[in-house]
C-alpha cells in the first residue's frame, strides 16, 4: 500500500461480515493510519456464519490488534470474547474487539457513533420525542442508548411481534417506558405528530432502490429531524425530501464515521482525524465533498 509499507511490526486491524465487499471501513481507517503514521493496516475479512468462532480464535492466533464486526455477526462473536463493556453487554450486541495480549473485549461504537453524530449536530435525546423505524439489530443498538438518554421513544416496525419485543427488552432495561407499533401509514401519522427526532434504521431507501422512502414526504415537518442511517446513497430520498421541508437532515454517513473514530481511539489511544475520516469515506461514495 503506497505511504505504508507493511513489516514484521505491523499491527493488524479489520472488519469481519458477509457481504463485505461493500465497506467503507479499510478506506477511512487505512487513511487515518497514514495520517498519523502510524504502523498499522485494516483489511477486510468476508467471513461466513459458520466460521465465526474461527474467525475469533484466528484474532488470538495471529495477534491481529482489533476487529469491527458487522452483518450478520454482532450477536454471534459475543460467546467467543473474553470479556464486554457494560454497554455492548447490555445491547447483546458488538461491532469492535479490542485485542489486549490475548484478551478480547467486545464494545459497541454503533450506538456511541450514532449519539455523537446527534450530538454534533446539536440534537440532544434526553426529553425529546424521538420515532425510530426499525426493530432489527441496527435499531436495537440506538433504542437502548436513545432510551437511555432521556428520550420519549417509539419504535415503529412491519413485525408488531419484534417491535414489541425490542420495546419490552429496552423498557426492562432502562427503566423506560418504550412504545411499540405496527409500522402502517395510520401508526406513522400518529407517531409523527408529535416527533422532534425521525431516525430510520431500516434499509429502504438503500442503493440500488433509492426511489423508496419509509415515509411519505406530507408527514415531514419544518421543525423535526431527520436521522437515516442508510449512508448509500449519501443522500436518501427521505433525507431529500426532508430537506425540502426544511427539516433538519443528519445523512447516515456522520454515523458510519463516528463509529470508525471511536474504535479506532480503542485500538490506538489516539483521537481520530474524523474529518479526513469522513472525506476519504465521502470520496469512495463518488462525492468530493
């Protein structure tokens, strides 16, 4: 890799999942290492369900310093770690190892991503009423840490059964009280209403149906804000349509780049250079800026 030569003292760091053709994570950490010229490479590793525990023991086996985890394995690796943060634990999921002379621990950067995306743009969670579409593994993530925070959360979801469930799951464990509903156009309406914050964490709107939206631009309002974490395309029909209420939009990019910023001050002890972070990122998505 041009800018990095790679020797016997480089530490190793990647990404595990199947698909992982489509991640952005070697392009945004392997510029921050070079950033900082540091002796570090990130590689991604196409890793299938049957080979997880492997994967796992291979981290151990050739040093590798740290993992991101992603689909479909963040529940999966956790009964091969040594040991989780408190907030991974309680999320029953992970999305970064950390490596320490042999000892895994697990973290969940996901979340704290998400939180630190809102918060630099100036959205904070505690008392706002905040509808999240979604009951899958990125929405459970974001529900426990929204919840929380302080927020007045509604998860919305086709399946009333995982709605419910991730309702009850959050509630128990925050002490909240979670709403939980089908999501229909009737349950959004009333939903909305009263929303400050709309985060989406379903994949609608993704590359290559980007025409589709999970809401119908007429229930956006100028005074709500917009979070999709669909990061492909940058901007999402229900951002764009957002935007042209004049909502405030946060694209699911700021998240992506959160995430990577954070566990890479795990694996480093160093602060991210997120801006760089974020441009290499926005670059490989065919955006300049």
């Amino acid at each position: 890799m041009e800018g990095q030569p790679i020797a016997g003292t480089t530490k190793i760091c990647g990404i595990i999942g199947d698909p992982i053709e489509h991640t952005m994570s070697p392009v945004m950490h392997n510029a921050a290492f070079r950033h900082l010229g540091l002796d570090c490479v990130y590689l991604p590793f196409r890793v299938g369900k049957e080979a997880v525990g492997r994967a796992i023991e291979g981290v151990k086996a050739l040093n590798i310093r740290g993992l991101n985890v992603t689909i479909p394995h963040k529940t999966a690796v956790i009964p091969y770690l040594d040991e989780l943060d408190p907030m991974a634990e309680r999320m029953g999921a992970v999305n970064t190892i950390v490596n320490d002379n042999g000892i895994l621990t697990g973290y969940n950067t996901d979340a704290a991503g998400f939180l630190r995306a809102l918060q630099e743009n100036k959205i904070e969670p505690r008392g706002a009423n905040i509808v999240v579409l979604g009951a899958g593994g990125a929405s459970r993530g974001i529900s426990f840490l929204l919840a929380e925070n302080g927020a007045d959360l509604t998860i919305l979801n086709r399946s009333r059964e995982r709605a419910e469930d991730l309702a009850s799951q959050v509630s128990t464990a925050t002490k909240t009280d979670v709403k939980a509903l089908v999501l229909d156009e009737e349950n959004l309406s009333l939903a909305l209403e009263g929303a400050n914050v709309l985060v989406n964490t379903t994949r609608v709107g993704m590359v290559p149906d980007v025409n589709q939206t999970p809401v119908p631009s007429g229930r956006l309002r100028p005074d709500m804000a917009v979070f999709d974490i669909v990061y492909n395309p940058v901007k999402t029909r229900l951002l764009a349509d957002a935007e042209a209420v004049g909502a405030q939009t946060i694209g699911g990019l700021e998240m992506l780049v959160w995430q990577g910023a954070l566990a890479f001050t795990l694996w480093t002890g160093q602060a991210a250079p997120v801006d760089l972070m974020r441009k290499v990122a926005l670059k490989a998505l065919g955006h300049e800026d």
